[in-house]
C-alpha cells in the first residue's frame, strides 16, 4: 500500500494488483470538510476510469457515527441546509461513478454515515456491526436517501421499521434485507476477495451493468431524493434539532416541540405576513 492524496480528513491508498484504492474516513463523524473532500475525491475519480474500483470505509473500527451534536448545536438552518445538499450530492456522485464502490461498515454506523453507504455498490460488515437511524431522535428528518433510496436498494418496510422504530439492528437484519452482500470475522480476507473478483472482470461491460441498474432506478432516484430533503427541511423550524445536540451536550432529555406548538408557530407567522 501507498498513500496517494494528502487530505485533512481523507486518508486514501491504492493497491496496484487488484486497481483499487482505500479510502479511510479519518473523523468519526460527518462534516461539512469531509463532504468538501468526499466531493473531490469524487470528481478525482471520475477522471481516472483506470481506477476498476474503491472501498469507502474509516480508519476506525466502525464506519461512522453520523452528525457530532457539539458542532450541531453551533450550526444555524442555512449551514445545515448546505451540509445536507452536499451530502445529496457526495451520495449521488458515488452512484454515478464508473467505478464499483464497496462500502466496508466494520462495526456499524449512524444516521448520515448510514446514508453515505447508499452511494456504494456493495457493502460488507463485521458480523457483529450495528446500526441505527437515529435522525427522527436527534430531531431531524432522513434527507439524503434514508427513505426513498433505502425503500429503493432494500423494501419500504425495511426502511420504515428502522426509521420510525429508532431501533438498533445488526448485520444479520441487514444481510437479510440484501443491503449487505456479506459479513466478515476478517474484512482484509473478504475485501481482497471482492477487489479481486471486480479487477477481473471486463472494463466496459462492468461500467455498463452499472449504468443499468442505475438507470432501473433513476426516474424516481432524484425525485426521492427531492422528496427526502424538503420533508426534512420543513421540520427545521422546530429546531428540535438543536435542542437535542444541546441536550446531549448537557446530559438531559431533550424537549421536543409538540406538533400543537408547530401548529400555533406557522399560524402566528401567517396571521404577520397580512397584518
């Protein structure tokens, strides 16, 4: 291994018999300068279709555990906005790549990072990795493609239960849902297999079987995503969202905003808008 890009928040290798490079998540958890070198990466890439293909993971021992509530509850809606579209953007880019994408979780991953791992091609875990889509508790809404890219790769049901659950659930749930196409005791043995196995095969009709499956979901793949962002950003005039990155920060309970108190925000401000 060689270290090929000198990244703040991306450590990258390339493993020249299989073609294939690593890229090693180096925070534990997603930000606005990570997503900027995500971004780059991603363009990097898309110019060098020698590359046959790439493994996102962390340099951690699990993926990733989504938004960091310090930095959260500093952010105002605008910055977060950007910080989703961004996201959406990152997601989309890794679909669109000619190269396969596997996305190695190791031990799991959270709400956004659980999201970035729907841009891969193929995903692996750790046998006993875990997993929650913790948005809805952390007051915000899935909007990157945690429900209609998600009911798309798996069914409606699976992301339904997870999401509205907010429940833990492991690689096993996830292996039966075809999200994963294995778990590993040894992810070195098993990447290596998969790399091995893509550098084998055929440049072009590799590219092409992907533009296939891409295109069996890309009429509703960008209206989803679509979909996913404005719910989610229509509940960001709760700021629920900071009041739950507060809370964690000070060890209590949040106070969510009662659908009533919504309710009684919206018609006061339209009540303003004649008088």
């Amino acid at each position: 291994m060689v270290k090929l890009f000198d990244y703040h928040t991306l450590h990258i290798t390339i493993e020249k018999a299989t073609r294939s490079l690593t890229v090693y998540l180096r925070r534990p958890h997603l930000d606005q300068d990570t997503l900027d070198e995500l971004e780059h990466m991603i363009n990097w890439f898309s110019e060098h279709i020698e590359v046959e293909s790439f493994v996102l993971t962390s340099i951690h021992d699990f993926f990733g555990k989504g938004l960091n509530p310090k930095e959260i509850k500093e952010k105002n809606t605008n910055e977060l906005k950007k910080f989703f579209y961004s996201l959406q953007k990152i997601i989309l880019g890794l679909l669109y790549l000619p190269q396969t994408c596997i996305c190695d979780f190791k031990k799991g991953a959270r709400g956004t990072h659980f999201e970035l791992s729907l841009g891969a091609d193929l995903r692996v875990a750790h046998k006993d990795a875990q997993f929650c889509l913790d948005h809805l508790q952390t007051g915000l809404g899935p909007s990157c493609g945690g429900i209609g890219l998600l009911s798309a790769l798996t069914s409606p049901s699976w992301a339904k239960n997870w999401i509205l659950s907010g429940l833990n659930f492991d690689a096993k749930q996830l292996y039966q849902s075809g999200l994963i196409i294995n778990t590993y005791e040894n992810n070195v043995i098993l990447t290596k297999k998969i790399l091995t196995h893509i550098n084998a095969q055929s440049a072009v009709q590799k590219i092409q079987a992907k533009r296939a499956f891409l295109q069996g979901i890309r009429p509703k793949l960008e209206e989803s995503f679509h979909q996913d962002l404005q719910f989610s950003l229509a509940g960001l005039i709760t700021e629920d969202w900071k009041e739950s990155a507060l809370a964690i920060v000070e060890g209590r309970t949040p106070k969510f905003k009662s659908a009533k108190d919504v309710a009684n925000i919206l018609k006061s401000e339209t009540i303003g808008q004649y008088n």
